[in-house]
C-alpha cells in the first residue's frame, strides 16, 4: 500500500514538475474555448449534406465534399474532441448530424481509407457516448475494409488497381489498421487484428529506408506479391522523406504497439521519430517543410497537418517509455502544440473559413490543398491538446 501511495506520489511530482506547466493547462483550454466557436462558423458554411475539406482565402471559397471522400471523418470527429472538453451542446447536436450522413459509409469498400472515415468519427462518439449503435456501425466498418486484404501479399490494398498500378499500398494505411485491431480488442473477430498486423509487418519489411524514414507509395504485383516499385505521389521525389508520410508511418507504429505490445513496433516508431526530431530541414518552430527534402527549404510551404499528427503520436509515445524519454517527446510534441496555437499557424475567430489551423499541404506535386486548412490538421491538433490534458497535466 505504502509503495502504491509512494509511486502514485512521484507520478503527481512528475507531472507537476516536469510536464504541468500552468501554462498549458490555459493554453488547452484557450484552444478547445475558441474551437467551439470557429467550428460554429464552419458549421454555418458547410451545407447540411456534405462535408467541410478546406477553404481559399483569396476568392473566400469554402470547398466541400461528398461523404466517400478520405477525410470526412475528421470534422465529426473534431467536433466530439470540442463537445468533450467544452460540453457545448450546439457543437454535440452538429457531430450527431454529421454522423447521420457519413453512416451509410460503413459499406464503402472503394480504396483503404474506411478507419479515417469512420474511426476517427464513429471511435471517438462511441468512447464518448457509449451509444450502441456507434460500435455497430464500427464493427461493420471493419468488415467494409477487411475486404481489401490481399493475402498472396499480406497487405490491404490502398487504391484501386489500374494500368500503370498492380496492387498500390501506401504508408498512410498504417493509419486505418487502428478500426481493425480496436475491433477485435472489443469483441470483435480476431480476424481484424490479425490483418492489422501482418499488414504493419510487410510494411515494416518493405517500406522504409536504412535512415528510417519511409516511401510513400509501394506497388506490389497483386499476384506474386514482389514489390515491383517503390516511389511517391504526394512527395517531392520518389527517394524523399513526404512529411505527412513519415507522420502518418510515426503514428501507425506507436499505436500498434498500444495494442500488441510488440515491441519492434515501439522500436520502429522510436526510430522515426529519431529521423524526425534530428533532420537537419525541420524548422526550430517544429513545422516541417510538406517533404523534408523539398527543393527550394526554406523558401516553400510548411505543413501543419503533419505536424499535429506528429505530436499527437509522440504524446503517444511518451506513454509508452520511461521518464527521460518521455520528456524527450513530450517536450517536442509541446513544442509543436505552442506554434500551432501561435498566430502563425492558428486562425484568428471569423477567418479562415471557420478552419482552426492555416498553412498545411495537401498534395502540393498535384498543385492541390498547397498552403490551406485542412480538417485533418484540426483533427490531429484537437486530439493531441485532448491527449496532453489526459495525460500530461
Ligand atoms: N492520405 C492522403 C494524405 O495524407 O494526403
């Protein structure tokens, strides 16, 4: 009893000594106050039947989507990170009926992106609520997406085959094994988890680099499973280090290792995060450049999203190491925290279209999404102020 109470004792020191600073505490709090009034301006923005996905300043144009498309879990789901940490009921009843439309979406099996979807939305209603339903929709969620498992390869396919593709995986599907596996770890069929792993393994065999960072696109031959080439869609070059890529990768690995306690997942995610925070291009504001090998550093376009999916996977992974690491990765994921919320990176009430963050990079080879909002930036930044105050104040 008396060790419990000394451990528990040193647990309240460390957190106050080393990660409570007062400050965060109203900087959180400052940041999900203000979310729930952006978002309300969003809300008015965005017809009833779609979905927000970014904003041009200069002609004042909000763009939308239909419900298929990769990120239309991200603004429900911002608004349960909002209602959850403000209990404002107008942000609650908005995540209700956005949900309502994405619903239908729990049979959508077109390309690989059904845990955004319906994970980043459906997951965290269901942990808030509770709500029965939720979980169904989930638990059928994982089935749409188990379809896309090839075994000859033991990947899920990300796209679609096509002339010039066999079976194209990329390393963002790291980021949807966490619908299969958290279904299986919830009554599910162990059949999900199984996928999920095995899919992290090939991708651990075959999609990084000896310096840790990874490609971005592999294409397998669908029939042999030999990966035929390795290259990249959305990043400078084909040997380039995307920086959402490598966010996307970063954060996959630390939460398999959540769930399997294996620890070459701890491992590949450590190392990543080591070919991160020790790049020569990352900026001091803790910003990266979209590719850390952009041409042209430090004259192009930072990329805000993949900054807030990094520092939510670090806060992560400060749970999973001991103390000296733990600050390691705290303090850079805060690092992080505190530019995003600067007037550099976060929009002032009114602005941006209703967006909370400005400056990240969809796909800027395409000339798509370059220097705009994106909802996925809002997502991972809300869910890593979300995950600091659980676990760090
Ligand atoms: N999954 C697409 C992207 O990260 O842009």
């Amino acid at each position: 009893m008396k060790k419990r109470l000394l451990s528990t004792l040193s647990a309240i020191c460390l957190s106050a000594s080393v990660f409570g600073q007062s400050d965060m505490t109203q900087l959180i709090k400052e940041n999900f106050d203000f979310a729930a009034q952006q978002y309300k301006v969003l809300m008015k923005n965005t017809p009833a039947d779609v979905m927000p996905k970014t904003y041009f300043a200069n002609n004042n144009k909000l763009v939308t989507s239909d419900t298929k498309w990769w990120c239309s879990g991200f603004y429900p789901g911002t608004l349960w990170f909002v209602y959850e940490h403000t209990n404002d009921e107008v942000i609650k009843a908005e995540a209700e009926r956005r949900l309502q439309i994405l619903e239908k979406e729990k049979h959508f099996t077109g390309n690989h992106d059904l845990g955004f979807m319906m994970f980043c939305s459906f997951g965290n209603a269901y942990r808030i609520t509770k709500n029965p339903s939720y979980k169904t929709t989930i638990d059928t969620s994982a089935t749409s997406l188990a379809t896309r498992y090839r075994p000859s390869i033991k990947v899920i396919q990300s796209w679609n085959s096509s002339k010039t593709m066999s079976c194209p995986v990329i390393i963002d599907n790291m980021m949807n094994l966490e619908l299969l596996y958290w279904v299986s770890a919830n009554g599910g069929d162990s059949k999900y988890k199984d996928i999920a792993i095995t899919h992290a393994n090939t991708t651990l065999k075959n999609h990084f680099r000896v310096d840790n960072s990874s490609y971005h696109v592999l294409n397998y031959d669908l029939n042999t499973g030999v990966v035929i080439k390795k290259m990249t869609d959305q990043g400078a070059a084909d040997e380039s280090a995307w920086a959402r890529g490598q966010a996307w990768g970063f954060y996959g690995y630390t939460m398999m290792y959540r769930f399997s306690k294996d620890k070459k997942y701890l491992d590949q995610a450590k190392k990543i995060a080591a070919f991160w925070l020790k790049h020569p291009n990352l900026p001091a504001d803790g910003i990266p450049y979209w590719d850390f090998n952009a041409p042209g550093i430090p004259n192009t376009y930072r990329d805000a999203s993949a900054a807030a999916v990094f520092a939510s996977g670090l806060l992560e992974l400060g749970q999973y190491v001991a103390k000296k690491e733990r600050k390691k990765y705290v303090s850079a994921a805060e690092k992080i925290i505190r530019s995003l919320s600067s007037d550099a990176y976060r929009a002032k009430l009114g602005e941006n279209g209703g967006f909370l963050l400005m400056h990240s990079a969809g796909a800027v080879p395409h000339k798509s999404e370059v220097d705009v909002p994106l909802t996925y930036a809002d997502y991972y930044f809300v869910e890593a102020l979300h995950r600091y105050k659980q676990w760090y104040l």
